[in-house]
C-alpha cells in the first residue's frame, strides 16, 4: 500500500485531517486498482455477502425467531455447545451466555457495588462524565467510573468468566501465516466500568457506532495487514474472525480508542432487564466492517470525508452512508441477573433510549480480551492504576478510588488475576 505521509495527531486541525483523508482514500484506491480491479467491483461482493446476511435476519425476525444466539453456560462449561449454536454465533457474532453466573451471586455483587461507592461518598464527590460519549446517555451518572471493585475483580478472575472468554476466543483464528496471535486460554482481566441504571430513569442511549479504532484503521500498519483482503484484489477471503496482525501492536493515539485487543466485548447483568428497556442493540453482521471500510472509497462519499469518521470520535455507523446494515439492527432478548451478553470486536452497536425505566439497568462491562502482545504492553499500565486505585489510561483520568476504603488489592488476587494483568 502506498504511504500515508503523516498521521494526522488527534487534535489535527480540520485542514490537516481533510487533508489526510484524501490520501488515504488515494492511497487505497491505487492499491486496489493494481489488484486488477475496480473499488465498485469488489464493494459489489462484500454488498452481496452482507446482504445475504440481512436477508437471513429479516426472515428470522418475520417467523419470531430469536435474531440473537442464547447459549447454557453449563454447555460451555461441559463442551456441549451443539454446533447449530457454533454456526449461529459465527453468522451473528454475538450470544447471550445464560446463566453465566448464579442469579443470587449477580445481585449480591450489585447490592456490594452499592455499599461501596456509597461508604466511600462517591455520590458526594461525583464530578460529572468524564467524557462526552458516555456522559450524553443522559443519567446522573449511568456509567460509574469504578474499576476495582471487589464485585468486578471477582467477577473477572472467576473461573466461570474464564471459561466463558476461553470459548469465545476459540471462535476465532489465532494461529496462522506461523504466528500465535494470541493465546486464547489466558485473558487480560482488561478493567472497564459499571453501569447503574435506576428504575423509572429516562435516559438518551447511545446512538450506533463501533469501537475498534477511527481513522488509525485505514492508516496504522497493523490494520492494513489485519484488513488486507479487501484492498488487495482478495477480499472473497476477508475472514473476521482472522487475528491475524490485529494483536502485535497499539493503536494510534487518540482520546477514543481501545488500547487492547478484544475478541469479543461483554457486560454481565447485575439485574433483571427487559428487551424494550433501553438495552444494547447490534448488527449482528460480522461481515459488516467489510462494508464499512469499503464505503468511503466509492464515489458518492466526497474525498475529504470517511462517511463521518475522524479523530477524537467514536466510528459512527448510520443511515446516510450504511442504510441497509441498519435494517438487521437487533436488540438483545430479555436477560437476568447472572446472563452476559457479548459481541464482537468489530460489530455496530447502539443503546436504545428509554422513559421511565421498569426496573433496575445494571452491568458490569467485562470484555474477552485474550493475552497478546498488545495487550501485555497494556498491562504495564493496568497493574500501575489497580495498585494506586487509580482509573486505567484507556479512560478519563478520575481517579476515585485512590483512598477508597474496601478496594480489590493485590493479596486478594487468586492464579487467573495474578495471570490476567502479568504478576506472574
């Protein structure tokens, strides 16, 4: 692929990103264009591959179907997952874990969550979001920048959240071209937040988009290589479920990305939520990426613009440039207390919104984020932020746990803990 000169900082002035953006949209261009073919005629096969899948969810949808795949923690646990359910999560890229944990355990940890923000005063020292995404879902708060909690680490060091990332890492390809990408056994407890949504609230959602990166997925070197086949004359051998080259280095810098490798992003349910109660939603099209970093180059997108993404944004995905991806949109089914929902790294997702809430909204965000280079690099900071109490660098820099009393510490940590952020 032709070089991009620069990459534009992420606080590149309008000029400089538009700039940059051109180049890219050049340099992509020309690199197909030596493949022998046209951008219209390879969108054409990923259009054709992503429709099909639509076509799929809407016949779902009309004969009640559940869009979703649900899936016994017992049949993961025993390995019995039937291979009807295999095939569906590979079409979908997403499942509902049920029974993940036992229901009791969930809302104990829920009820624990609470006696520690409220012992530690959090109500009274809350400054507000830390960032705007977040902190446009309209609660005060919803999300609760709480990352060592004594729920949440036990949560994510427990053998039953192990087994549940191992499965899942396993869906997909970490050995090829003579590389173990990542190693699907061992996970790298990757801290993230609480959310806490309370009966009767009214809250604003979060509109679609996807969290893999913005433009350092068209630019960084790892990304073309992860992304190859669509730009190199290949792409009916775009497989999304390939780890190939996502997992050697970081991404680049900015105030939206993920410094880690997920294979799968995930919640656990603190509480009972309804379907219509302003729950996630996906597009259960792996697939789709295909499409999404194809679009910008066709030539109804002006050069200057990548259908809405830059810098300092999250991806956004919409009607505008990706109508027909919007069609297979798809809430997940009713959950309880102990369920975790899950999906994949690339996905579009979206939070509906919701007025006055029926119910308690509650999760705690864990991820399937197996070890790897890119994430062991990231750990170095983790293990710095769990032992100060501080919130790790992916997220605004809150730092309220710091003196907290009751704080996850490092004695507490059991083999997976000590494994999952590198002590051992």
């Amino acid at each position: 692929m032709t070089a991009v000169t620069a990459l534009p900082h992420w606080e590149s002035t309008p000029a400089d990103l538009a700039a940059a953006t051109r180049e890219i949209k050049a340099a992509l261009r020309e690199r197909i264009a030596a493949s022998g073919r046209t951008v219209d005629e390879v969108f054409a096969v990923v259009e054709r591959r992503v429709q099909a899948a639509v076509d799929e969810i809407d016949a779902d949808r009309r004969a009640g179907e559940s869009i979703w795949p649900e899936i016994d923690y017992a049949d993961i646990a025993a390995g019995t997952v039937p291979p009807s359910s295999i095939r569906k999560l590979h079409r979908r890229g997403c499942l509902v874990v049920r029974g993940h944990f036992e229901r009791d355990q969930a809302l104990t940890w829920d009820s624990d969550i609470v006696d520690y923000v409220e012992s530690n005063h959090f109500f009274e020292n809350y400054r507000g979001p830390g960032d705007d995404f977040f902190g446009s879902v309209g609660s005060k708060p919803e999300i609760y920048p709480i990352y060592w909690s004594p729920a949440q680490m036990q949560a994510r060091q427990s053998d039953r959240m192990a087994k549940v990332q191992a499965f899942l890492n396993a869906q997909w390809k970490h050995e090829s071209e003579g590389v173990q990408w990542f190693d699907p056994g061992r996970d790298s407890l990757y801290p993230d937040r609480i959310r806490r949504r309370p009966e009767g609230a009214d809250s604003a959602g979060l509109g679609t988009h996807l969290d893999p990166g913005t433009l350092d997925l068209w630019m960084t070197s790892a990304y073309q290589q992860a992304f190859r086949h669509l730009f190199d004359g290949s792409v009916e051998q775009y497989d999304p479920w390939d780890a190939a080259h996502r997992t050697a280095g970081p991404q680049y810098p900015g105030t939206t990305m993920c410094s880690a490798f997920r294979t799968f992003q995930g919640w656990t349910a603190l509480s009972d939520m309804d379907h219509d109660q302003g729950v996630l939603h996906t597009v259960p099209i792996p697939e789709a990426m295909a499409y999404l970093m194809l679009r910008p180059l066709l030539s109804d997108v002006p050069d200057d613009d990548m259908c809405g993404v830059t810098v300092n944004q999250v991806f956004p995905a919409g009607h505008k440039w990706h109508a027909p991806l919007m069609e297979a949109l798809s809430g997940i089914p009713d959950v309880r207390a102990g369920d975790s929902v899950w999906w994949h790294c690339d996905m579009i997702h979206s939070v509906a919104p919701v007025e006055a809430q029926k119910g308690w909204g509650n999760v705690m965000y864990i991820p399937a984020a197996p070890w790897c280079p890119r994430n062991e690099e990231y750990a170095v900071s983790v293990r710095e932020a769990f032992v100060k109490g501080e919130s790790p660098s992916d997220f605004p820099a809150e730092h309220y746990e710091r003196d907290w009393v009751g704080r996850f510490r490092p004695a507490d940590l059991n083999e997976t803990g000590r494994r999952g952020l590198g002590f051992d």
